[in-house]
C-alpha cells in the first residue's frame, strides 16, 4: 500500500518497553520476521502517541487532524537481498480517531482499533489509558525523570535511545500482506520516564505469554518532534 508522505507534529510519544521470552514471541510473529533479540530478550512494548497537524506533506497545517493513538510493537529483524534488516513488527494499532479507524489497513496502513483515550498530563506527571472495541486494554502512570531505570536490560538511556531509535521501520499485518512505514523525526531526542504504575491486557493475556514471560523494563519520553511518516515496499 504506498500512501503520500505524512507530515506532522509528535506532540507527546511514550515508549512503554518490556523484554519478553523469545520463544512466546516468535508464536506470535509471522514469517518473514523473526525477534531482534538484546542480552538474550526479545524485545516488545506500546507507542503511546498524541500526533498533530497530520496531513500530506506540503499542505498547510490547519487542514491536518489530531489524534491519541496506541501502537504495539516488537523488535524483529528479518532477510532481504543477503542483508539481515530490522525494525518492528506492529501487531495491532488503536486510535481516538473514527477516521483511522475507517481508514486504516484501506487507505493509510494497518488495521486500526476505535479506542476511549483518557489522558491526564500535569507538571510533568502522565496517566494515559485507553480500551479499545475488543476490549483490549492500557494504562500507565508515570513522571519525568533524568535518571533512567538502573535495572533496565539496556543499562543506559544511550543504549536505549539507539535501539529505537534504529526500530524506525515499522510493518503491520494487511489481510494477506504487511503494511510497511517509516518514522522520519527531524530530530531524536528522549527522556527517562520514572513509571509507578503499567498495564497491559495484550502483555498480560497468559494464553499467548505465559506467566513470567513478559517483565516491564523501561520507559522514555519525546515530545514536540517535526516528523514525517512515508510509506515502504511491503512484504
């Protein structure tokens, strides 16, 4: 599905990270992708992303629409012309906008979820949670910090910065295909998040991760990034 490149405003993204069993993930990703495994994890987690101004590039600002959306996400890797690739491979997609709903996996790539958001931003504290038409379910609370969590498998916000900052490919499932797209931000910069509280029914359903299989790891913070979305050869 090849769509105009998307430009807008990235007016809050939080990465919610876990590091899961790869054989649990590996069930759940088709072919020809694979986990993209660090320290012997698989990697997986949630987007939480209000986007601004979204439009056609070259357009003016005022005709773009905004949005809360939920992404989530697993580090894969996989093979093209002799070359190992790598990037994400995006499950399900959900979005407060009845348009991206209609739209999605049609005219804009992915299948998208219709989902209540209810967002409280304050003084640098967040409470993002959202359920969506098949009752999948995610919240979170959490503050700005500058220090990054001691016990994540990635050891420092640079290691961490550059793994996802690298998972800028991102393919969705499309009926019999997968959707790919990429996140240009005009600039790559984020924060620590300190989180007291993370829930997610898609991580916590024991019928596809078993107990223990799925630890929460990090969180990080961008906001106010210029972007561009554009559209990839699907596979």
């Amino acid at each position: 599905m090849k769509i105009p490149t998307i430009h807008g405003y990235i007016d809050r993204r939080i990465l919610i990270n876990f590091t899961a069993d790869p054989k649990s993930v590996e069930k759940i990703i088709p072919f020809p992708f694979r986990p993209k495994i660090y320290k012997d994890k698989a990697i997986v987690g949630i987007c939480l992303i209000r986007l601004k101004d979204i439009k056609p590039k070259g357009f003016p600002d005022f005709i773009g629409v905004n949005s809360e959306n939920g992404a989530h996400r697993i580090a894969v890797e996989w093979d093209e012309k002799e070359e190992t690739k790598s990037g994400v491979y995006i499950p399900r997609r959900d979005t407060s906008l009845k348009i991206n709903a209609f739209i999605g996996g049609r005219l804009f790539p992915g299948k998208h979820y219709l989902a209540k958001f209810n967002v409280q931003e304050t003084n640098g504290n967040y409470h993002i949670d959202f359920k969506s038409s098949d009752e999948t379910e995610t919240s979170i609370d959490a503050t700005e910090t500058k220090v990054f969590n001691e016990n994540s498998i990635f050891g420092t916000l640079e290691n961490a910065s550059d793994f996802f900052e690298n998972g800028d490919l991102g393919y969705s499932p499309n009926k019999d295909k997968f959707d790919g797209l990429r996140l240009k931000a005009y600039k790559w910069e984020v924060q620590p998040l300190e989180v007291s509280n993370v829930k997610s029914s898609f991580f916590e359903n024991e019928e596809i991760f078993p107990k223990g299989s799925v630890t929460f790891d990090n969180a990080l913070l961008m906001t106010n990034i210029e972007h561009e979305w554009k559209s990839e050869q699907g596979k």
